[in-house]
C-alpha cells in the first residue's frame, strides 16, 4: 500500500498540468499518435547499464515486460502492471519495479518516464527510479537515481 501511495505522490508531483489518463480529447484526433500498443523501452540509470523493457499500453491494464533487469540481467518472467497519460506530445509512464543498483544490489521501487513524442512511432525523455527504502539525508527520505530513456512502436 505505501508503495501505491508512494507512486500517487510521484505521479503527481511529476506530471503536466492537463494530462489526462490514456487519451486526451483533442481537436483533431486523427492527428494525436496513439500511446496504445507495444513499445520497446530503451533506459540507462545515471551510473548503470542499459536497460530494456516492453510497455504493452492498453486502453486498461497496461504492463512492462522487463527484458533483462532480473536477476543475471535476465528477463522477469511475470509482467509488472503499468500505468500512462499523454497529454498532446507529452508522455508520462510508471511502473513499481525492482532493478539492478550498481554491481551488487537490487532493490525495489517505482520507476517513472517522462518524455516527448519525437516522431509518431518513438518518444524519449527523462527518468527517475525512486527506492523504497528510507534515505535519512534526502528532504524527501527515499534514494532516487535519474536516467534517459527511448522508446520505438513495436505494433499496435
């Protein structure tokens, strides 16, 4: 549960003003690109390696299939729930995950995306991974780590 609210709070602080959940009417839709259908996900953590993942955006119950973040840098066998707005060219992603952290750790927490359509088929942006576990000297008490990420449609 505090991991939900935790990512609540996160969203919110993150987010754009107007961004609606999934879609955003606009006043010609039939130029908005559609988020929904399935995106490779390509993200490095200030300090880490490439990463990749698969966001399958769905209209509900979107999900990352994460490629090789498990442990061995192997792919995590059940999908992690996922949640996305678009607002115009702005798209914003998170997801609670557990990642690799340096050469010999793992711990858990959420994992946001935040970025711009480049093109109707990709978006790229700017990332933060914010832990779970308590961090006394940071104003907020959780460690976070920022990062860049690229995503390319794979189908709708």
């Amino acid at each position: 549960m505090r991991g939900l609210v935790i990512v609540f709070i996160l969203i919110s602080l993150v987010n754009t003003p107007g961004v609606a959940a999934h879609r955003s009417p606009s006043k010609d839709s039939s130029k908005e690109t559609s988020l929904i259908g399935r995106w490779h996900v390509k993200f490095t953590l200030l300090g880490g390696s490439e990463k990749n993942l698969i966001l399958a955006a769905h209209d509900k119950g979107s999900s990352f299939e994460l490629l090789d973040t498990g442990p061995g840098d192997k792919a995590v066998p059940t999908p992690q729930p996922a949640v996305w707005s678009k607002s115009q060219e702005n798209v914003s992603i998170s997801s609670e995950v557990e990642l690799p952290i340096g050469t010999c750790c793992r711990e858990t927490g959420t994992l946001i995306f935040k970025g711009k359509l480049v093109a109707n088929n990709a978006f790229s942006g700017k990332l933060i991974f914010v832990t779970n576990i308590d961090e006394e000297e940071s104003p907020y008490k959780y460690r976070s780590t920022i990062g860049t990420f690229s995503a390319v449609r794979l189908s709708n």
